[in-house]
C-alpha cells in the first residue's frame, strides 16, 4: 500500500469499477466471526449488524428548491446568494455540484437503496446497533478516480478496520480498508463496547464514520454517515417511541474537494482550470515515501471560491430549503446534532428548547468532530427554525425548519 510513486498527471488512472474482483472475498469476511482483538471488557451480544455501503459520485443540489427560502425570493434575487457567490454564472458553479457520497444498499449486489428520511439529505445511511454488538460493513468504492474509507468516530475497531494509515508506515501494518481504490471493496468491523453506552438519561447516542483518506478534501467532497447506539434491547422501542432527527452541520468548501477539477470542468466548460503542476514531487534522497491513495484525493488545482463557492449547509441544504423534521405535539423527539468542518456551531431552535444532559436550553454548542445527543418534547405547534447561532454561517445557508403539527398530525403515531 505504501508507495514511492511518481507520475505525471496527464496519465491519472481512471479505473474500470465493474467487477469488483474481490467481492466474493469481501462478502465472505462477513461471517460474524470478532475482530483479532476485542476489549476486555466487551461481552459479545451475538447480534450482528450488516450494512452495505458504496461510496459514488452523485450530483447534489443545496438549493433544490431554487429559492433561498429564509428571506422568500428567488435564488438570483437573493443578496445573500450573490454575496456569497452562489448564482450560478459561466464563472460561478452556483449550486449543483458532483459529489462523493455513501449511499447504503439492502444487500451485497448493490442493486437496491436502502429506504432514508429525506431530511437525511447528503448524509451516508444511518447505521445502528447496541451495546455488546458488532457492525459489519461491506463498502464498496464505486468512484472512477479517486479513493474511499469508512473510519468510525467512537466505536471500536482494530487496526485492520481503521479506515486510515498513518503515513509513511509507521508503525502499522497497512490494511486495504485504509483507502480503498476505485473498482474495490472492504469489510470493516466494528464493535460496541460497554463504554460507547449512551450517556445517563439517555438510551441512544450519535457516533459517525467518515472518509480519511485525505480527510480535508474527502470532507469537503462528502463522505460522511451516522451511526446511532442504543442500550441493550432498546433499539426497536427508542425508534418507535421518538420521532429521531439528524443533524449534520458541516461546511464545504467545495474548490477544496477532490472533486472540485471535475466540477470546474463539468459545469463551466469555457473556464480553464487544471492542475497547479504538471508532475507530482520526485521522491528525495532518504526514507521517503508518498502514500499513492492520498496523493490522489488531495489534487492540487488552480479552482478558487470565486468558480465553487464555500457552503454551509445543514445535511446539504442551505437557506431552509431541507425537507423539514416533523412532528406531532406531545410527541417526544430525540436530535442528534454533528459537525465536521473547520469551524464551531450552535444548535438552536426557535420555539421549543431541548435537554443537553438534563439541562434546559435553546442553544447546544457543537465543535468539530464532536456529536451531541439532546431530547426535546414538542410542546409548542407550529412552523419553527432550527438554525447555527453563529451569524456567518447563518448568512451562509445554515438555517432550516421543523414542524410540529397541532391537529390532525400527518404522521404516524409514536408507540406509548
Ligand atoms: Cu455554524
């Protein structure tokens, strides 16, 4: 896995992703058997969660309803949108980008999507488990160029199924799921130890997985999913007792992404972006070593914000144009906030207020790579915004709605 590579740019591979050569091996790696090293401390429930995961490249729209939705005008009338550089233009991208995203299938020929709320937005599958299980994981890379892994936030896993290398080798032996090429695929495992228990007071907990191969560009790019944990036995009546929300503030830089060259050549054909050098760095005298994968996801280009803008979205979706989270009065909720980015958020709701570990509050701080489990009873009907506090990023798109309907709920009761 480790290489000394040199290659001129002009010769990127772009790989065949049909056949899948070893997934009849990968698909045997799913046979429930524990990872080579287990903590002390975990007590096998028997229980084995599988999922099936393929990273691709999709297109993806902040602004699907075309209008910024927070001031109620038109995209292009928005000052808003201009200021920030999100009208689409022959110099500007706008909104619709290509991007790599985990998309989960209900079994191991990746023919059929799994079923995903469509408040979910960009988000990978939502996976979950309890206490004393183990996650296996059937990824596949479906993209043409570029590399993909799957490592988890919080949950245990051994080195195999780390999802990231450390450079250069040291001190580990590289797995194929630390960056998994076009065309390939992966088991990963992942165990729920007692201490990944949801906090006291709580039944379920949010952790996540994310792509780190390049983890910058791969963030900005997409790649990245939910994971919940549940107490023992508690999985089925947590789901049918809360009405449970995701929300993933991030921010994409998308002249950042790995996908940004492509972008820049697919959707504004008269501006001529390229590579910033032609070859990739020889290799010096001494112990060096450039680990292919990464170089790969982390192309230097000459695209800047002005041709793909910086985005800060709520699960994709910028200025309250998400789908939105519903509920009916009384009901209980349980909302799962996340950021990965480069920069803080604050959760806040207008008109009902959550519990952060017991407390009160309208406002919920979020740094990055941090989850945050709070619960909410909808006492207050009505149309309301979830928002970031954070005015920037408020400016930028982070805003969104849920409803709690009062009388003649649309929705499916909750189980008593
Ligand atoms: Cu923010």
């Amino acid at each position: 896995m480790i290489k000394v590579f040199a290659l001129a740019l002009a010769a990127l591979p772009v790989a065949v992703t049909a056949g899948y050569s070893n997934i009849s091996k990968c698909i045997a790696s799913m046979n429930g058997k524990l990872p080579y090293y287990t903590p002390e401390e975990f007590d096998f429930s028997g229980q084995v969660r599988r999922y099936y995961i393929a990273a691709e490249v999709d297109t993806w729209d902040y602004t699907p309803t075309g209008w910024d939705n927070w001031l109620g005008v038109p995209m292009n009338e928005s000052f808003r949108a201009q200021t920030w550089g999100y009208i689409p233009t022959n110099e500007s991208i706008g909104t619709v980008y290509d991007k790599a995203l985990y998309r989960g299938y209900t079994g191991p020929d990746f023919k059929t999507p799994t079923e995903q709320a469509p408040w979910q937005g960009y988000m990978g599958p939502t996976l979950r488990a309890e206490v004393g299980d183990m996650i296996e994981i059937l990824f596949i890379n479906k993209m043409e160029t570029f590399y993909a892994s799957v490592h988890s936030m919080g949950l245990f896993y051994t080195k195999e199924s780390e999802g990231s290398i450390y450079y250069n080798g040291t001190g580990t032996t590289p797995s194929p799921g630390d960056a998994v090429a076009p065309g390939e695929c992966f088991t990963y495992k992942w165990l729920v130890p007692p201490p990944d228990t949801p906090n006291p007071g709580y039944v379920s907990k949010l952790y996540s997985y994310h792509s780190y191969v390049s983890m910058y560009q791969d963030q900005d790019a997409g790649l990245s999913g939910p994971v919940i944990v549940y107490e023992p036995g508690k999985m089925n009546t947590t789901m049918a007792s809360n009405r449970e929300f995701i929300v993933f503030y991030g921010d994409n830089q998308e002249s950042n992404s790995f996908l940004a060259l492509h972008n820049v050549e697919k959707y504004l054909p008269a501006v001529q972006a390229m590579n910033e050098s032609s070859t990739y760095p020889q290799p010096g005298p001494g112990n060096h070593s450039i680990w292919y994968p990464q170089m790969i996801n982390t192309p230097k280009t000459n695209v800047n914000t002005d041709m793909a803008a910086n985005f800060f979205p709520m699960n994709g979706y910028i200025f309250a144009n998400n789908p939105p989270f519903e509920m009916c009065v009384n009901d209980a909720a349980i909302w799962y906030l996340w950021d990965m980015g480069f920069d803080t958020h604050v959760a806040h709701w207008h008109g009902n207020n959550v519990y952060n570990n017991g407390l009160n509050t309208p406002a919920v701080p979020l740094n990055p790579g941090q989850m945050v489990t709070v619960n909410m009873i909808a006492l207050n009907p009505g149309q309301w915004q979830l928002i970031c506090h954070f005015n920037t990023h408020l400016s930028k798109g982070m805003e969104a709605n849920y409803i709690i309907y009062r009388d003649n709920c649309p929705l499916p009761p909750l189980a008593t």
